[in-house]
C-alpha cells in the first residue's frame, strides 16, 4: 500500500500541469458580401404511427352444436361467448355447467409500434360462416375470424370434433410487424371458471379453484383457499396452461412449447361465502408469430381421467392434498381406483353399490395383512387379565413390571408391535382413498338410498342454527359412520379397558361425526362399509380364536374321567 501511494504521489508530481486553453474571440463583424450561414436543425425521427385495427362493427353470435357441448362464439373478438357442457349439469341438477362467465375469457394481447396495448376481444371480426348456427355430426368443421390490422391480417380459425372436447384453434398473422411490435403475443385465458356445485358448500370448491401450467415437465399452480392473491411465472418450454375449479378445467395447449407462463389469481370474500368471487388468469408468451401461425388444442370439459390422460400431465391439476399425500393418492387413484370404478360401473348401476363393493374388495386385497393384526389384537386381549395382575403386583417396581411383562409375551408368544405394523400398511391406502373419494367426478350427481348426490353431504335434517366445523344440518350417512365406529371399538375393546380407551371409543366417533359432516356423502358410505366389514372380520377372528384356545381345555375334560376310570379298575381286586 505505501508502494502505491508513493508511486500515484511521484506519478501526479512528475505529470506536467497541461496549459489553459487559449482565450477565443468571436468575430461579430459581418461585411456587406458575407451572409451569416445559419445550422439547419437537426432532424428529429418522425413520430410511430399506431396500427390502425378495426374497432367499430356489429357483433353477432355463432352457436356451434356438438354431442358433448354447446358454444357460442362472438365476431367481436373472434372468440368463445359460452361454453355448455350437454352431459353435465349444476348443483340443481337442471341447469347445464357452463365454463365460461359474462366476460370472453380467450384473447390474444400484443402492443402496437406506437406503443398501445392491444387485445383481440377489443378487435370486430369478419366470420366465414354466414349463419348462425352450426351442428357437428359426423365430421369436424371449422369456423375462421378474419380481421385487418394496420396493412396486416390477423386469422383465427377454431376447429371442432363432433365427440370430443378438444376443439383446435390455428391463429395466423400475416405482415404481423405492420400492428405489432417485435415481442409478438400472448395468448391468454382471462377468467375463472363459474362454480357449479352448491353454494351452501362453496368452501370445499373454493378451495380447488386456481390456475395451473406445465414447465420442463413440472406441473405448477395458484390456488386461493388459502390466499387472497397469488402469481407465478415459468419460464422456458411450457406445455400447456389451465383454470380449474373441483370438477372442470379448460386448458390451452400449444403444439410448440410456449416460451414463458404467467399465472395471477385474486380472490373477493371469504372462501365460506356463497358470494365469493373468484379472478384467473393464464397466460402463454408466444414470442413472434411464426411463418404459417401457431397451432393450439383447447381442452374445456371435466377432470375425467378417461378423457385427460392423453395429454401430457394434464392429470396433475387434480389436487390430491398436500405432498405427503399425493405422492401415495395420485398413483394409487390412477393404477387401482380410477380402473377398478370404471369396471365396476360398467355392470353395477348404482354408484353407491359401487362404494360398497369397492370397499369390500379392498377388505378382502387387505385381509392378510389385517388378519395377522386382528389375531394380534385378540390374543392381547386373552393376556389382558395376566397383564394386569401383573401391574397390580408389580406396582412399585416398573422394572420387575417391565421383565415380567416381557416374559409373559415370550411364554404365550405374543408381539405386541404385531398389532400395529399391519395397520400401519394400510394407511396409505386409507389415505389415497380420503383424497380420491373427496374430488373423483366418477360419484358427482350419483344417487344412492336418500343422498341425491354422492359428491355432495347428504343432509336429512336441517338445523335451525349453525355450529361452528359442523354445519347447519344432519348427514345421514356421517350419523351412520359414527355408530358403526362405536361398534368396531367395542368388539376391540376388552373388559379390563382403561379410562383412556373408553374416552378413545366414544370421543373419537364423536370427532368423525363433526369433521365428516360436511364433506361428501360418499366418502361417508365408503368408511360406513369399512367399519362394518372391519367389524365382521374383527368377530369372525374373535370367534375363530375363542374356540382354538377353548379346544385343549375340551380335551382335558373329556380324557381326564376315562384316565380315572382305567385307574380305579385297576385298583379293584378281583374276584375270585
């Protein structure tokens, strides 16, 4: 440092002061023959000039007919007004679900050269179509939006399959610089979807709106359950975008991957309002248009494995719980519950006697596990007297209480952890169940018994208050559940159960019946049968081992007089 000062000082000492500049006077003096020759200004670059589009026009609908749905599309804009799905209906049963609000959702949105923001639902289109209504039968036929942009031409051209609810979409710009700028365009789907299900319910469907992408191979999301707003942006190669709400979704997938995803959501109100709002959007960067335009497939129906599970992670917006579920729930619905609901319901009617038969199989795939943990169970409860005596003589000794326990355990050959491990591996199956039960389309609008609708609580009584977690209304099949958990942990239970167990057999019924009361009717039936077939099994097993263990007591009684008889008749003399 003292070198650098020394040489910066010798260096700055050495370097010779430069002179002043020279003073400079001007000439004022103009002579008779000189004219003063004045600067021309400076040439200022001609200001950009907006593209001119078509702003003004008449607007007039198209209603294209399919077997699946009913939309209508709009020359203002080029785009969907409506969107009616045939095979569905709402929460009353009557009314078609539809996916599309007051606002056309699907637009495009470029900026102009002079700097404007554009979007093509501002935009008046000419139709190729002179009617007003067209009916796809046996063929797909297309319908093309056509407009003039400044001295260029946008093109939108949908396509629609008379069985399916894909419908293709091909936009097309030609002299695409003349009305926009070098960035290119998004394409963009402005809107949440409307609810469907019922609104004294709006929670458990609140909790499944949101907007979903897919990016390198992740699958992402907003939702707003939890959170009154929310964004996200994926970068680099995004397949696809999407809104969703519990059963329906209408997803944008581009043949070339899009090269970024933005994603924003806002929520007004209490997810527990009937009047709660819901605002979605979604959105692709294209980038500049390409030669010959850009090809999309919209998908704009239900969350029906047999109709999503071509497209690539289109599944993944089906939410299936937190992480630690859904790595069990999601390949566990798709490989054993999805393909064995749709085998049983090709022959069986009624989708509740699907649950029950569903459920028994799941009993009978489960009973070797369950076996060795209810036998487990029941030869605990042979050694419950042993146990306690041993307690009471071992009370002010836990050590001899503990050896003497364990010696008993390896006399009688019982494991305690037997009981437990069993369970344990069911869990998962339990759980994947919970998830799949709760949002499976397969059991919405499903009648059984007197629950109008498998997907929604079965309410028979209704209060006139409501009960914070619980509802303003009755279940009947929660009521049911919980009477047959009492059940289950009676037949469990031993007479020598502590004050901790009973408070478990009735406290945990009690539980279930507040938390299940407003979730699906048909997650109750299912857990309804498991309690019943598990209480069955749990006495088939207690039976079976009461007469194994009463079985060499028998034999004792029986031989016992012979062996005396034999012995006494050796001991009488003989006669002589």
């Amino acid at each position: 440092m003292l070198l650098m000062v020394a040489v910066l000082i010798v260096w700055m000492y050495l370097l010779p002061t430069p002179p002043p500049p020279a003073e400079i006077v001007p000439d004022t003096t103009i002579t008779e023959q000189e004219t003063p020759v004045l600067a021309a200004p400076e040439a200022q670059p001609a200001p950009m000039q907006d593209s001119t589009v078509v702003l003004t026009g008449e607007a007039r609908t198209i209603t294209v007919v399919t077997q699946r749905y009913e939309a209508e599309l709009s020359t203002k804009g080029g785009t969907l007004t409506r969107m009616s799905l045939r095979e569905y209906r709402k929460f009353d049963q009557v009314t078609p679900v539809q996916l599309i609000g007051e606002v056309p959702p699907l637009g495009l949105r470029f900026q102009s050269p002079g700097g404007r923001n554009r979007d093509t639902r501002d935009l008046y289109f000419e139709s190729s179509f002179a009617g007003d209504r067209i009916n796809v039968v046996d063929a797909p036929q297309s319908l093309t939006f056509t407009t003039l942009a400044s001295s260029g031409t946008i093109r939108k051209t949908y396509t629609f399959n008379p069985d399916s609810y894909e419908v293709g979409l091909e936009v097309e710009m030609i002299n695409a610089s003349s009305f926009q700028t070098s960035d290119g365009y998004d394409l963009v789907w402005d809107s949440a979807l409307p609810f469907s299900e019922d609104p004294q319910n709006r929670k458990e469907e609140s909790r499944q709106v949101g907007a979903w992408a897919r990016s390198g191979g992740e699958v992402e999301g907003i939702t707003l359950g939890r959170n009154e707003a929310d964004e996200a942006t994926l970068r680099g190669d995004v397949s696809w975008i999407g809104v969703k709400n519990k059963y329906f979704a209408a997803v944008v997938i581009p043949d070339a991957p899009a090269l970024e995803a933005y994603l924003e959501g806002e929520r007004f109100g209490d997810v527990d309002d009937p009047a709660v709002l819901m605002d979605l959007s979604a959105s692709l960067y294209m980038g500049a248009p390409r030669a010959g335009g850009d090809a999309f497939r919209l998908y704009l129906g239900p969350l029906d494995y047999g109709n999503i599970r071509h497209y690539d992670g289109l599944y993944g917006m089906v939410d299936y719980g937190w992480d630690a579920f859904e790595w069990v729930a999601r390949p566990l619905a798709r490989i054993v519950f999805i393909p064995a609901f749709s085998l049983l319901s090709s022959f069986i009617a009624s989708y509740g006697l699907v649950i029950i038969v569903f459920c028994m199989l799941i009993k009978l795939l489960l009973f070797p596990i369950t076996r060795v943990s209810y036998k487990s169970m029941a030869g605990m409860r042979e050694l419950a007297p042993q146990l306690q005596k041993i307690k009471e003589k071992y009370k002010d000794n836990p050590q001899k209480q503990q050896q003497a326990t364990m010696k008993l355990y390896k006399e009688t050959g019982m494991n305690p952890l037997s009981s437990c491990l069993p369970m344990l591996l069911q869990y998962p199956i339990i759980l994947a169940l919970w998830q799949f039960l709760q949002q499976s389309i397969e059991i919405r609008q499903q009648s059984f018994l007197w629950a109008p609708d498998l997907s929604a609580p079965d309410a028979i009584l209704q209060l006139p208050f409501s009960i914070p977690f619980y509802g303003d209304y009755v279940a009947g099949f929660t009521v049911l559940m919980g009477l047959s958990l009492v059940v289950q942990m009676r037949i469990q239970s031993t007479p020598s159960s502590g004050m901790q167990q009973k408070i478990m057999m009735y406290g945990m019924p009690i539980f279930i019946f507040v938390i299940f009361n407003r979730l699906p009717s048909g997650l109750s039936l299912y857990y309804l049968c498991y309690n019943v077939f598990t209480a069955i099994q749990q006495q088939l097993i207690n039976r079976g081992q009461k007469k194994k263990a009463e079985a060499p007591r028998k034999g004792v009684i029986k031989s016992a007089p012979a062996s005396a008889r034999k012995a006494s008749r050796k001991a009488k003399p003989r006669r002589r």
